[in-house]
C-alpha cells in the first residue's frame, strides 16, 4: 500500500534496522523500544492486523513466530514477549500487521 510505512521499510524505501529476512516476513527494530530487544516482524503482503493475515496466509502467521523465535535466540534470551496489538483501543498505530518481539528484560503481568 503507497501510504503504509511497513509496506515501505519491506520495499526497502524507507530504512530500517533490518534484523532478518525470509521469503514471507522481515524484521526490524522497533523505533522506539519498550526492552531492551525490541523488533517487529511483519508479513511482506499489507494486510491490516494479524487476524487477517491467517485468513489470507495462515502460514505466514507462523513465519512471524517463528523469525521471532530466531531473533531471540541469536540475541541470546530465552524469555521474550510477543504482542499483536489488533485496534486502536488495544494500541495498534500502524495498520500494517506485525508482531512485536520484546526481550531482555523482566515483563510484568498484566500488561498496561
Ligand atoms: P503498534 O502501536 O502496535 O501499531 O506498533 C507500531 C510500532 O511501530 C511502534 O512500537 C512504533 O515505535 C513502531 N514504528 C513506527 N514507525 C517505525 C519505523 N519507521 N521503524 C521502526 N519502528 C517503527
């Protein structure tokens, strides 16, 4: 999508702090980190939150998981956190779908 700053940064467009590539997901660190690793894994098709993206790939769904596990791991964490915030109430801003991967810290519960 022209407007969607994710689809931009998966274009190469824009920089970021790219952290890994596959075929259906790219992560990147998050402008503004909440822990002390904090990435985004995002699908490379625009689909707005992540309950779309199982309808239109389920297994891309997986993928982010899945990146998000390596990137922890080549961080080298073991507890981590991942959050799709999916609405406005909830704390989504970027109508991009994308998982946010925190680590490297102590998370308390619940979430704010
Ligand atoms: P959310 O509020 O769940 O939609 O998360 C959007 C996240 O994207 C926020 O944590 C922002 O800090 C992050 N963000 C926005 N623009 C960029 C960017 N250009 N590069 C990296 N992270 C970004």
């Amino acid at each position: 999508m022209a407007d969607c700053i994710f689809c931009k940064i998966v274009a190469g467009e824009i920089p970021a702090d790219l952290v890994a590539q596959t075929e259906t997901a790219v992560a990147f660190r998050d402008l503004n980190p909440q822990a002390p690793l904090h990435v985004l894994v995002v699908p490379r098709t625009h689909v707005a939150n992540v309950a779309e993206l199982a309808d239109r790939e389920a297994e891309t769904v997986a993928e982010l998981v899945r990146v998000a596990r390596d990137v922890v791991a080549d961080a080298g964490h073991e507890s981590y956190r991942l959050v799709f915030n999916t609405g406005e109430e909830a704390g989504q801003s970027v109508f991009h779908a994308h998982l946010h991967v925190l680590a490297g810290r102590p998370q308390s519960w619940p979430p704010g």
